[in-house]
C-alpha cells in the first residue's frame, strides 16, 4: 500500500490452503485457495486489506484486522 511518496509494507504469516477455494483471490484468473492468518482451525480468512486514501486529505486509513483501524500520515 503506498500513501504520498511512502510505501506500507506488511509483514504478516499466512497459510495459503488450495484445497478451499472460498477467497475471492484470483492470479492469473484462477482462484489460488483460501489464505488464511495462521493454521489454526478454525481459520481467520482473509478477504482483502482495506484501505481509504483522498487527495483532499492528509492522511489515509488502512486496515488489516477488523478491531484494528490505522491512520498514516
């Protein structure tokens, strides 16, 4: 994710299972399989990263958890 001239760069563990094909998450038009935040079971899917920029404003907001809202500036 950038923001201005910055990057956001994430580091995070993921599990990728290509047995379940519930994600929305397409390579080269091919669905790859559920990712997953760790093997635990049952799993914590993830969908997308969520992120909202304006030119109009000074900041964005970025999320990677749904209890966690990030503000960059």
């Amino acid at each position: 994710m950038w923001h201005k001239k910055d990057t956001l760069k994430l580091k995070e563990s993921l599990y990728l299972e290509e047995k379940w094909h519930l994600s929305q998450i397409k390579i080269d038009g091919n669905n790859i399989g559920t990712v997953t935040k760790n093997e635990s079971h049952p799993p914590h899917n993830i969908g997308a990263y969520r992120c909202y920029k304006n030119a109009k404003l000074g900041y964005a907001l970025f999320a990677n958890d749904d209890k966690k809202l990030y503000i960059i500036k």
